[in-house]
C-alpha cells in the first residue's frame, strides 16, 4: 500500500513501525458546536483508511482528541451562562450522534485535553528543560527559532513563514513566531495548577501530548485537513521532537479543503452548513458517499445538485442489492450454468482492483467505480428471465456488502416488513395479472409508486423496491 506523504511530497509504500500494528492519531474536534461538513471530510476519509488498513490485516491503534478547553469555548459557555465542562459534554455527545450517523467508528481512544493536563504539564517541563520553551511571568512560549527544522512539513523556511503568518503582537515573546504552550490564568477562564502558576494549556501542546501518551515517542501515521499543515501541525512536530528527540510521525496524511457552491465555506456568506443541517435532507449516508466519491487529496465541491447525483448513485447500488436478495430468496438450488462460473471467477478480479484502488493512496473514487462494474456485471448476468442460481447470487451480493463495508457503505438493511396495506395491494395486483386486467394492474403499481414503493415484474414474480 502506498500513501502520499506530505513531508516528503511524495506517494511511499507504507510500512508501519511494527509490522501487523498501526499507531494512527488524527485531530478532532474543537466541540462548541456542532461540526461542519468541511470538519466530516477528513473524519470520513481517516475513519475509511483506518477501516482499510484493518480490512487488509493489521491492528489499528486510532487516537483522535476532543479539544475541549480554548477561546471559542471559553466565550461561547460564558455566553450561554455554563461551564466550559458542560458546554464540551454537550457536543462531544452531539458530535457523535452526527459521527454515528456518517458510520464514523468510535476511536480506540478518544482523550479530552481537560483529562491529560498532567501529560501535557510533563512535555512542556521537557521542553524547558531542553531549551526550547521559556516561562514568561506565567505564560510558557515555545522558541521555534531553537527548532532548526521548522517549517519542514508546510516545505517553507521560517522567514517565509513569519511573512505570510497572521501573528499576535505580544511583547513578552522573544520572538514573534514563537507560540504559546501555556497561558496563565485570566479572569473567568478555567484553570489548573502548574509550575508555572495557575492557567491553561495552549492549543498545539494538547496532541503532541495525547499522541505521546496514547500510542508513542513516534507513530506510524498522523492525518487531518489540510487546513492544519500550518501552524498546528508543523507546531506538533516541533514540540514532540524536541522533547523526545526523534520523529513524530513517519506518515503525514491531509486532505484537500472542501468549497460550497464553488464558493470557500464561510458564514458571512451563508454557505456555512453542518452535518447536522444536511443531514435533515439528505441521508447521512449520501453524506459520506459523496466525501469518498472523490479522491482525498482533491478539492471537492458540495452543492445541493452534486448531493441529489450522490442519492442517486448510491440508490442505484442498494437497488441492486435488493435485486440479488429478491433473486437469491426466490431461485431454486440448480447447478452453475458456465455464465455463471465465468461471472463468479470475474468477481474475485473485481475484488482485486478495489484493493488496488485502495492500495494506490487510498483511492477511494476508483474504488467507489469498482462497485458500480460489480452492479452492471450483476445485472447483465444475473438478470431475473436468466433464472439466476443462488449461488451465483449470492456471490455479487456478498461481495458487494464486503467492499462497501470497507468504505462504510452499504451498511445498512432495509426494512423487511411490509405494511400490510402494501401486502393486501401486491396479491390484489397479482390477481389483476393473471386475470389480464391490465388497466387495474397498472393502477394498483401507480398507488403503490406513491406510497414509495416500485413494482417489478419477474419470472420469479412481483419484487418490490422501497425508493
């Protein structure tokens, strides 16, 4: 398998530090609200490696934080006259009914700043102690000029870096790059207790910390949105290394921004979304097919048209699913005709190009592909006046259900029951069949279609779709 690795810019073979075992932290979170769709793209797309990498064998160690102490929390619990504490439990629980909902799977670890204060006290102490932080009357700062490599992951030199940074005119800094990894306290904010005096950790110290604590000195694979390359991300770098001494992460893995409408997401433009505002129109699922229907490093454009082709598709793909349940329920237990072998041997090939989509940098656009050639293939071979065995049935489906589970896709069952209502109208339209009533047969599919329903006729007999 080979990843883009944005400290090299370049596609390498990726080869874990211990080899059935992988160390993978990824950014979460800052939970004053609820989280965006530009925030679901990269939970979507590491939560798809993380479930690929299992799904070719290894363990997956996943780490991904909550920060749940900073400025927008700050102000927005004082606002809404609560705790910082209570405002992050509130949407820590929101974020995962949302994350629930895309089929995001829970973190092996999902640590809260608030809960590894001493972690972090213990990595700032290191890096006093090594010369690379400095006390300033009870704000810590970080000194990225001590860092001779700063700047390697964003592939800029400090100078340009300093050039295009908006930064804090602070004159306790002996540098004006230089960053906080410890505020002291202020009125009305909430503190803990340090060597430094009262305060709070600085943004950037939370996962250098966590990451530390949960997985390793250096870790396999560390992935978020491109939007944190810099500063936080070249930050992590400078603080882990400089306190352990070795490399951070061996894998850097972002994703591409997402616009709306062609447009950069902003709420002074009122194209600002959550998850939660798309989700009371589109499934969460189409959600989640529309992030992987591109590769992850591209950009991406969300657009209300762009989610009704993303229904679409995925509806296509579920129709055929319950086209070969249908099939599979209905066919009797006949040998293979030789179609069929040939159709069943070309799935194994099928499965060998997903893995290979998969396999070239997480390709999920190409994989997606895959599952519509194993759709057209199904319904050309197994098409119902073919009296397709169940076997052969089976197979398209099962392997269908597998790949899509490994894009977190496909996941989901729909409901068996039929209302009787609808049960009463199928042997009412069944008997106007056979009577070769045809207007009232017609009829009868016509009501059905608006009580959500498709009728299709096989030699089998009646299948019905729920749209």
């Amino acid at each position: 398998m080979k990843l883009y690795n944005t400290m090299t810019n370049k596609k390498e073979e990726f080869v874990p530090i211990n080899k059935d075992k992988v160390m993978m932290y990824s950014c979460g979170p800052t939970v004053y609200n609820y989280f965006h769709i530009g925030n679901a793209r990269p939970f979507i797309i590491f939560d798809t490696l993380r479930r690929y990498l299992e799904y070719r064998g290894y363990k997956v160690k996943f780490v991904q934080n909550f920060t749940d102490i900073d400025d927008k929390m700050i102000n927005k619990a004082n606002d809404l006259g609560i705790t910082v504490g209570e405002l992050a439990d509130r949407y820590i629980r929101e974020y995962f009914t949302d994350a629930d909902g895309l089929g995001i799977h829970r973190a092996t670890v999902h640590p809260r700043a608030t809960e590894n204060i001493d972690s972090i006290i213990k990595i700032i102490e290191k890096l006093i102690d090594n010369g690379y932080a400095y006390n300033v009357n009870g704000d810590v700062y970080y000194s990225t000029k001590k860092f001779k490599e700063y700047g390697k992951l964003s592939h800029q030199p400090l100078e340009d870096l300093e050039s295009g940074a908006r930064i804090d005119i602070n004159e306790d800094k002996r540098d004006p790059m230089d960053f906080a990894v410890w505020k002291k306290q202020k009125p009305g904010e909430p503190v803990w207790d340090s060597p430094w005096g009262p305060g709070r950790p600085g943004w950037h110290i939370e996962c250098s910390a966590m990451a530390n604590k949960y997985l390793a000195d250096t870790i396999d694979i560390h992935s978020g949105g491109r939007d944190l390359i810099f500063p936080h991300h070249e930050n992590e770098i400078a603080q882990s290394e400089a306190a352990n001494g070795c490399a951070f992460a061996n894998y850097w893995v972002h994703n591409g921004y997402i616009n709306i409408d062609n447009q950069k997401m902003s709420k002074s433009l009122g194209n600002f979304f959550t998850v939660r505002d798309v989700a009371k129109e589109f499934d969460y699922e189409v959600i989640r097919f529309f992030m992987l229907s591109a590769h992850y490093r591209s950009p991406i454009n969300f657009s209300k048209d762009l989610m009704e082709s993303s229904k679409s598709a995925l509806d296509r793909i579920y129709n055929c699913l319950e086209t070969l349940k249908f099939l599979s329920g209905t066919a009797e237990n006949a040998g293979l005709k030789d179609s069929e072998r040939d159709f069943i041997d070309s799935l194994s090939a099928r499965k060998d190009e997903f893995i290979a989509a998969m396999d070239d940098d997480l390709n999920t656009a190409d994989a997606i592909s895959v599952l519509f050639e194993i759709v057209s293939d199904a319904n050309v071979n197994l098409a119902a006046d073919k009296k397709p065995s169940k076997q052969a049935a089976n197979a398209a489906y099962d392997l269908l259900k597998e790949l899509g589970g490994v894009l977190g896709l496909l996941e989901r069952e729909k409901e068996d029951k039929i209302p009787a209502e609808v049960e009463a109208l199928l042997d009412e339209r069944a008997a106007a069949r056979k009577a070769k009533d045809w207007a009232k047969s017609d009829e009868i599919r016509d009501r059905l279609a608006e009580m959500g329903y498709t009728v299709k006729d096989t030699r089998q007999g009646q299948q019905l779709i729920k749209k």
